[in-house]
C-alpha cells in the first residue's frame, strides 16, 4: 500500500491557524495478490487501515498540537 499523508496549516486570522490532516491510501504493485494469498479482501484491508489511522490519529494528534502550542508560546516561530 502506498500512503500520502499531508499536513496542512492554513491561517484563519492573526490569531488562528486550521489544521487539516489528509491521507490517501493507493495500493501498490502485488498488493491485492498479497492480500489475496492471505484470503483478505480489499474491503477488509480498507477497513482496517480506516481504523488503524483513526486511532494513530487520536493517539498523536494532540500530542502534536501540544508541541505546536510549547513552540508558539515559546516564540520559536516569531519573526
């Protein structure tokens, strides 16, 4: 499986910044042969990978948003 995740921050107002998480999932070269060989099917890997990203996304997601947050008071990205 080929995944693209991107992170975007798109600015609201002075004060405020958005912050957009997006993945796509393709499938790469021998990967439904590979899930075939395993009796698993497209569906099933889909739903899977859908709940794996949930949940690292819940895990980490405001582990990063705490790191931002330190950064900003912190001024690490003043100008």
């Amino acid at each position: 499986m080929i995944v693209i995740w991107e992170f975007i921050a798109e600015a609201v107002d002075a004060m405020t910044t958005r912050f957009m998480n997006r993945i796509e999932l393709h499938v790469a070269p021998g990967y439904l042969d590979a899930l075939k060989q395993r009796g698993i099917t497209l569906e099933q890997a889909r739903a899977f990978a859908g709940k794996a990203i949930s949940l690292h996304n819940s895990e980490e997601a405001p582990l990063y948003a705490k790191d931002i947050e330190r950064k900003a008071i912190a001024g690490r990205w003043d100008k």
